[in-house]
C-alpha cells in the first residue's frame, strides 16, 4: 500500500535502497548472520549512496530528508538484513542525527565527513549494566578540571557498534541532579576508553553489540555538545525519532515473512491442495497482512507528523511508543506465524523467517522495552491516576 503522503523522492529512495538491499545485503546476510559477522562493505556503500546523514541538514553535508525517509529506508533493508539495518539505525539516527541537530558547526565539521562517508562507524552511549530502562539511573560521571576539560568514568552496556565503532555520543552525569545530564563525543583511541566484550544475541547476530568502558577518558571541552547538564530534553526527543524510525525495521521483517508465507501456502501441498486453501493457514496470513498494513500505516503517520514539526513532548513521546510498541509486537507475531505456515522448513533456515523472527524479537526490548512503552501511554491517558500504585505501595 502506498500512503498518500509518501513523495516522488521518498519513493524513489525506497525503490533505490530496496534494490541496494536484494544486490549488496542479500546474498552475504545469512553467512554473516552464522559467524556474527559484519557487513563494512555494504556499510560503505550507503555512505556513496548519501544515506548515512539521511536527516542531516544538505549545508552539513547530508541529504537532508527526515522520519518519513529515514524510515521507509529502515523498512527496505530490514525485508532484506535486519541485522545491519540496526548498526545503521544506530549510526545514522543515534549518533549522527544528534550531531546534525544539536552540535556546534565547528564540531559538524570535525566529525561528520568521516561519519557521512562511511569511513567511521558511530554509536551512542546511554545503557548501562545498572539502568537500562531507567536511563536517568546511570552512573557514569564526568566532571569538570580547571582547564575546562573533563574526566569520564564508567560503563555502558548493550551498545550497537560497540565492537567496531569510532565515534560515540556518550551520556553522562555533571551534577548531583538526575537530570544534570551532558553529552559528549568519545572517539576510539582516546586514552582510558576501551570497548568491552562484543555480545552473543539470539537474533540481529550481524549487528555488533558490546560494552563501553571509561576509565579516566579525558574529553576535551570541545568534545561537548551544547551547555552542561542540558541534555535531557535532546536525549528524550531523540529516543521518539528512535522509536519511530526502529518500528520501520519491524515492518520490514513482518513484509518478508508474509511475502514468504504466502508464497509457500501457494506452491505446498497437502492432502492434494496447496496449503492456502485451509481456512486455517488463510487465517494466519489475513490477520498478519492486516496487522502489518495497520502498524504501517500508524508508523508513517508518526514520522510524518514528526516531519512537519506537529509531534512535541509528551504527544510526541506517546505516538512514538504507540507506533514502536505495535509494530514490535506484529513482526514477532508475524515472524512466528511464518514459521508455523512453512512448519519443517520455516524452524530451518533454509528460509529467512527463522532469522527474521529472532531479529524481530530485539525489538520489543531495545529502544524502550514493550513494558515501558505502555507506562509512557498510559501515563499521557491517564495523567496522575496511572502513577496511583505507586503511591499507595
């Protein structure tokens, strides 16, 4: 389904990297997603096609799009690669974005080239052992020396592009407050900084993800973005475009696997007729295709409002949650539906709708697990009287 509010050049992006999906990504994932590899080549290449700073204004460097096409590119490659999908999502959304919306022009020309180009591979740094969820609970600490540099210490966990990444837009804490949150840019080779174990994952296997230690980093001042301690309302605002553009990696996954299924329900036959002919079967391929369109449809709703600057604080943090929250849960449904349709074949992996469904799984944990996404909705419902637990425990 095309949505009416998708442009000639959204569409032509997402016929261009549907096509960079099937010839660069496809015939590498399913070798990559058995050693848990990397795919850098085909990283490169989305820095020649111009779609590492697909939000980053043209005057920096990037493409200058926004949600709506970062999304529909999410949704491409992630039919195709979840896996690599997530290291992009992770580069291009969680580092670069932030630096083409909240960096200095002194700082955007520091480090965005290399990262544009592919050349550097960047992260972000906001989970920790300790406070997932609770992103404000986290202890790294970075205080100020009288030369107006500053000293970094602590952890962070379950980083995408942990492993192999050279830039990272690290959040940590300058003052006594929770809220006293800053942001700094921590490059590889810094002493003190060194990255942690690289993680073994049930699914996104060919996406790197590991740990991030500070022992001592010492951070020039010009590695600051913005004002000390103002960080909060930039790091939630980025989590909503997060979420809106990772619901698109969810769809992806849900498209494939229906397209498989239905295929197979076509072309397999049992007691003499293809297996689409049994009500059961049809049942489980009209409810994913409806779910599917639904959460589509919700998502790009989303970004594009996201695009033309209506979506703002609370209602912008609940439109996120909504679209990310259901789009996760349909692709694992979906994922696993796609399974049972093919039933020997599809727990093989002599189809992807195996590796799909683990992919697909991440998703309702990363970016704000499912369980926390409805705490965000119910809270913008229901005000004060969805914290009345709380109170009374």
């Amino acid at each position: 389904m095309s949505l009416w509010f998708i442009s000639n050049e959204e569409k032509l992006i997402a016929e261009s990297v549907r096509a960079f999906a099937k010839e660069e990504l496809l015939p590498k994932i399913e070798h990559l997603d058995e050693v848990e590899g990397f795919n850098e080549e085909g990283f490169k290449k989305l820095g020649e096609l111009g779609l590492l700073g697909i939000t980053v204004p043209e005057e920096d460097g990037g493409a200058g799009m926004g949600a709506v096409a970062a999304t529909l590119v999410m949704e491409e490659m992630a039919a195709v690669d979840a896996s690599t999908t997530l290291s992009y999502l992770a580069h291009s959304i969680l580092c670069v974005n932030q630096i083409g919306s909240n960096a200095s022009k002194s700082q955007k020309q520091k480090f965005l080239p290399k990262l544009l180009s592919g050349e550097k591979i960047g992260g972000m740094g906001m989970s920790e052992p300790g406070s997932g969820s609770d992103a404000l609970g986290m202890l790294s600490r970075a205080e100020r020396k009288t030369d107006g540099s500053y000293v970094l210490n602590g952890s962070k966990s379950w980083i995408t592009n942990g492993p192999n990444g050279h830039v990272f837009y690290c959040y940590a804490k300058t003052g006594p407050s929770k809220k006293d949150v800053s942001t700094f840019l921590v490059e590889k080779g810094m002493p003190g900084f060194t990255t942690g174990k690289k993680f073994k994952k049930m699914g996104m296997r060919a996406s790197p993800t590991g740990e991030l230690w500070f022992s001592d980093v010492k951070i020039p001042e010009e590695n600051r973005i913005g004002v000390e301690g103002a960080s909060l309302k930039s790091m939630m605002r980025n989590l909503d475009i997060e979420r809106i553009t990772i619901a698109g990696i969810s769809l992806g996954i849900a498209r494939n696997c229906i397209e498989v299924a239905t295929q197979y329900a076509k072309e397999r036959k049992q007691f003499n007729l293809p297996i689409g002919a049994f009500q059961q079967i049809q049942e489980r391929l009209t409810e994913a295709a409806a779910w599917y369109e639904a959460c589509r449809a919700l998502t790009y709703q989303a970004a594009k409002t996201w695009d033309m600057g209506l979506m703002t604080g609370k209602d912008a943090s609940m439109m996120a949650a909504k679209a990310k929250l259901q789009s996760a849960q349909m692709a694992t449904q979906v994922g696993l539906d796609a399974i049972q349709i093919l039933g020997g074949y599809g727990y093989t992996r002599e189809f992807p709708v195996e590796r799909q469904m683990r992919d697909a799984k991440l998703i309702e944990i990363g970016a704000g697990t499912n369980e926390i996404l409805r705490v965000i909705i119910a809270r913008q419902m229901l005000g004060d009287v969805a914290d009345e637990l709380m109170k009374h425990s």
